[in-house]
C-alpha cells in the first residue's frame, strides 16, 4: 500500500532549482524538502493558534447579551469576519491534513508547494478576519468613521507586513542577483 518516499535528487533542471530555497551545505534534496516542510508546518501552528482564537470568540458572539443591538453593518462585518476566519482555518489546517493523508507516497514536495500556497491564502483570510472584527469592534462601541479607521489601519498593517513587504524583499534580492 504505501510506497517508500520517492522525493527528487539534485537531478533535477536549472527551472526547478531556481524556484526553490537553496539547500544547507551539504544537504540533499530530500533533506531540504523535509526540513522546508517542518519550517512551515512551524509557522502554520502559530498562525493556526490565533486564528482558531478569533474565530471561537466570533462563534459565541451573536449568543452573548446585547448582540441583537449589533447594526445592519456590524451584523454584516460580523459574518465577513466570521467566514473569513472559517477559510483562514481551513487553509492553515488543511497541510497537516494532507500530510497525514499523503504520507509516503512521494508527493511531499507537491505537498509543500500547496502548503505554501494555503498559508498565503490562509494569511490573506485572517487579515480579512482581523480588519472586519476590529471595524465591528470600532463600529459597535465608538461610531461608523472610526471603525473604517481602525478597520483600514488593520488592513494597512496586515497587508503591507504579510504580503507586501515580503514581495518587495523578494523584487529586491532579484535585482540584486541580476
């Protein structure tokens, strides 16, 4: 049933090696496959803690006194919050999932590409989760300007240290090689 882990060597063409982090001295493919899994299942295990936080503080929300005060806006950025947070669950959990699912059959690399790619998406959900929790938050308790305010200055965050610095720092170091 289960095959051995069939991970490509070093064999593989100059495409493949540029697109991927380059190995430890004296590292193998395998071994950097492995070890660049174990980093990022790291960083999903924090992000999942908070998220999951967030989002069982939204689940009992519209059970607590006074929720039937919350506006047509608030109702409104409650549910964005709360489905943002459910998809940014969802993509932080699913590369556990899948690696328990997958184990030994030679797709861990495949498995990693993917986990990144859910940890952006998940990130992107959380920010979104963020920015409509604090907006309900500012919208609920002071007025409707401040809590675009304070929605806006989460998004601002979020979106410039998550996404946007990181996409910089990336165009930068490619400048700086050519």
């Amino acid at each position: 049933m289960n095959q051995p882990e069939q991970v490509q060597n070093e064999e593989a063409g100059p495409d493949e090696s540029s697109r991927t982090e380059n190995p430890e001295p004296g590292e193998s493919h395998k071994e950097r496959v492995d070890r660049e899994l174990a980093e990022l299942l790291q960083g999903l295990r924090v992000a999942v803690t908070g998220v999951q936080v967030l989002f069982a503080f939204l689940l009992t929300l519209p059970f607590a006194a006074g929720f039937h005060k919350v506006d047509l806006l608030g109702r409104w950025l409650f549910f964005i919050a709360l489905l943002s947070a459910a998809l940014a669950s969802i993509c932080f959990i699913t590369p556990a999932a899948q690696h328990r699912l997958l184990f030994r059959t030679g797709l861990k690399e495949k498995m990693l590409h993917r986990a990144n790619e859910l940890g952006v998406a998940g990130a992107v959900g959380l920010a979104i989760a963020m920015t409509s929790s604090v907006a309900l938050v500012a919208e609920t308790v002071i007025n409707s300007w401040p809590a675009v305010l304070f929605g806006g200055t989460v998004a601002l965050a979020s979106g410039w240290l998550w996404i946007l610095q990181p996409i910089v720092d990336l165009y930068r170091s490619k400048d700086v090689k050519s």
